[in-house]
C-alpha cells in the first residue's frame, strides 16, 4: 500500500499570501496525484488531477507540481474561501486508493 | 447536473448492520467506477470500496474486506454499501464519489455524505 505523508499539518497564513503545501509518496506514483479541498461540514472538492491538471471550474491561483514521490499544491494568493483542509490522493498502485492525512490551511 | 446523494445511515448497535444507498443522476451510471470513502469525526479520508462501472469487478480497504458488500442497481441508477458486523471504528461519515471520465480513478463527484453512528 501507498502511503502519503503531507506535510506541514497546519499552515497559518493571512490572505493575499502564497501557500504551499507537499505531499510525499512511499514509493512513485507517476504523475498520478491528485490534490481535494474540503470545507467545514462539506464534502471534498476535486482541485488538481494529474499532478498539474486543474479540475473544470478551479480558479487559476491553485497549481500543481511534483512526480515520482515528491508535489506540490500552491495557491499563488489565499482568497477568504480558500481556508479549509487539503487533502492528496494516489491513483497509481489501488487498491486501496490512498489519501494524505491532510493540510489545515488556517487564517493567521 | 450530475449529482451524487447518500442516504441510509443512522445509530446502530455493534455486531449489527446496515445498507447506505447513493443515488446518481446526470451522467451515465454504468460508465463510471463508483467508490465509498469515509471520514471519521474529526479524522481524515479513507477510501473503503470501489465498484467498476459493470459491476464485475469490486474493491475493498482491507479493513472492510469481509463485512462489507458494495453493488449497483442500474435500473435506478444506484450504489449501495451494505455493511455488516458493525464496529464503533466503523463511525464516519460516508461519502459516495464518482470516478473521472479519463483519470477514472480521480474522484471528481461527491455527495453530501451519510453518517453512520456505531454505538450501543
């Protein structure tokens, strides 16, 4: 099984600020990863598929990046309704599918 | 508009059962690998089961591997999990979540979730 390790837990940021987020795979993945938003008592939310690929209807401050074992989620500058928690997902080697723990991108 | 709607949780006893249902709508259902994730309070996703568009071959988290059961009806355009032998760590929210068009294990479609409370 694929383990996904994100990393920092907890991001403490203001908006207007650039966020970076990581999640690390076991072993590779290829560029299959993908990265979810999810807000209070909501459920996920596709972001980015395919390491880079933006999800229809995503807005252009949220990137991807990384291959192998080591990406990337950037949000080039927070907007209010970006604070939630963000989750990476592998599809390369299932099952099982596996998630990251998740980072809490949190206002300052 | 596709949309994806669970229902069928609720308060059971440990050893005991129960049957979530997921209605689909607005996109082919027998085109689509369909999965369960749960996310316990406060905790993070766990995907559970994933079922190919025909049905033919199923998935398991091995932590459900034996107890739960996950099919489709194609005359109602419905997945269901059945799951038995029920466990208090079996507590979660569960979502249902549609597989992409070509990443079609990239979950691209969520319901709203069901909770299901394991408790005596």
């Amino acid at each position: 099984e694929i383990v996904l390790t994100q990393s920092p837990a907890t991001l403490s940021l203001s908006p207007g600020e650039r966020a970076t987020l990581s999640c690390r795979a076991s072993q590779s993945v290829s560029s299959f990863l993908a990265w979810y938003q999810q807000k209070p008592g909501q459920a996920p939310r596709l972001l980015i598929y395919d390491a880079s690929n933006r999800a229809t209807g995503i807005p252009a401050r949220f990137s991807g990046s990384g291959s192998g074992t080591d990406f990337t989620l950037t949000i080039s500058s927070l907007e209010p309704e970006d604070f939630a928690v963000y989750y990476c997902q592998q599809r390369f080697i299932w099952p099982p599918l596996s998630f990251g723990g998740g980072t809490k991108v949190e206002m300052k | 508009e596709a949309q994806l709607v669970e229902s069928g949780g609720g308060l059971v006893q440990p050893g005991g059962s129960l049957r979530l249902s997921c209605a689909a709508s607005g996109f082919t259902f027998s085109d689509y690998i369909m999965s369960w994730v749960r996310q316990a309070p406060g905790k993070g996703l766990e995907w559970v089961s994933g079922s190919s568009g025909s049905g033919g071959n199923t998935y398991y988290a091995d932590s459900v591997k034996g107890r739960f059961t996950i099919s489709r009806d194609y005359s109602k355009n419905t997945l269901f999990l059945q799951m038995n032998s029920l466990r208090a760590e079996d507590t979660a929210v569960y979502y249902c979540a549609k597989g992409g068009t070509v990443t079609k294990l990239t979950l691209d479609l969520w319901g709203r979730g069901t909770l299901v409370t394991v408790s005596s």
